[in-house]
C-alpha cells in the first residue's frame, strides 16, 4: 500500500490526468511522495537489520565486479546528486580483478555510503567515488566528499541506529539514522 501512496503521488505531481491548477496541491502531492519514500525506507532498512541480527540475510556469494557494481549505485543515485547539485565522480582502477561478495549487499553498502555522502555536501560539492587494487592483494573502496566531515565522536554516534550527526537542523538532511549501522553490519555478515 505505501508503494501505491507514492505511486499516486508521483501521478500527481507529474499532473498525469490533468493540470492540478493550485501549487498548494503540487507541494502537498511533493510532501506525501518524499514521506511515503522515507518511510518504505525506514520498513526496508528495518527489515534488514532484523534479518541480519536474526542470522536469516539470505547471502550469495559469487565473483562480483566491484566497479560493475560501482557503476550500478551511481546510476541510481545520480538523480539524487543532480536535485543537490553534487557532482559525482569517480576513479575506478582496471584492470580489477572479481570480488567473491554478495553482489546485493555490496550495491546497498555503496549506496547507503554514497547517499549519506551526497546528503551531506553542499550544492556545488563533489562525492569522489574510487576503487583500486591493493598491494597486500585487497580491493578497497573508498568514497571520500567536500561535505561537513564527523570527528571520531560523532562518526561513533553515526554508527549507532536512528543516531544521525552533523550541524545541519534535526532531519534537514533526511534518512532514517539507519544507513552507516546498515553498511556496516552488511559489511561484517
């Protein structure tokens, strides 16, 4: 049913079936489709971390291309970055040899670091995405932004469920407090 509420909503402020001839209507239409997908969010992420403190994350690990994967995220947050004026860019290293991983869990760390990123940088900032072989033989991924940055103390607290840091409002910057703990225990499952 959430999935119809934003659905609906969408119709709505796209004007599908007609012009809604009011801007009040539009921004109320904008509000229940930002909420309903805030909201489907929350339930998902929820669901997840249940699943992984339950042991149930049903896991396949097969050869994964980490770039392929990179690339995937990206295409999906780029509408997100293009409404914050953040440019996204990347230094992919190739060749890179296969990752053995659970290509889902990989493309939600990527895209719960990325997003968390992109909110936390400032419209005319960057989200520099990059991946390279190690020398010890480790592929590693790194996402490194111009955004306001935590001190130990606060990446600590972020760390923490429904926890979220920096000195922006209470919710300005939106999300659930849920997407670094996310990463992190899908990281470590």
């Amino acid at each position: 049913r959430l999935n119809a509420i934003i659905g609906f909503s969408e119709l709505m402020m796209n004007e599908r079936f007609g012009a809604l001839n009011n801007e009040r209507y539009r921004n109320y239409a904008a509000d229940i489709h930002s909420s309903g997908t805030l909201v489907l969010q929350l339930v998902n992420d929820l669901l997840d971390i249940s699943r992984i403190e339950a042991g149930a994350q049903a896991l396949d690990f097969r050869a994964v291309n980490l770039n392929t994967v990179v690339g995937d995220a990206l295409a999906i947050l780029q509408p997100q970055a293009n409404r914050e004026r953040v440019l996204l860019r990347t230094s992919l290293a190739d060749p890179l040899p296969e990752l053995v991983a659970d290509e889902r869990s990989l493309k939600q760390i990527i895209l719960n670091l990325v997003s968390n990123a992109i909110r936390f940088t400032d419209a005319g900032g960057q989200v520099i995405i990059s991946t390279a072989y190690e020398a010890d033989g480790n592929l590693s991924l790194r996402v490194r932004d111009t955004g306001i940055g935590m001190n130990d103390n606060e990446l600590a607290d972020a760390m923490k469920p429904y926890r979220q840091v920096g000195n922006r409002p209470q919710g300005e910057a939106g999300g659930t407090g849920l997407g670094l703990p996310l990463a992190r225990a899908l990281a470590e499952s």
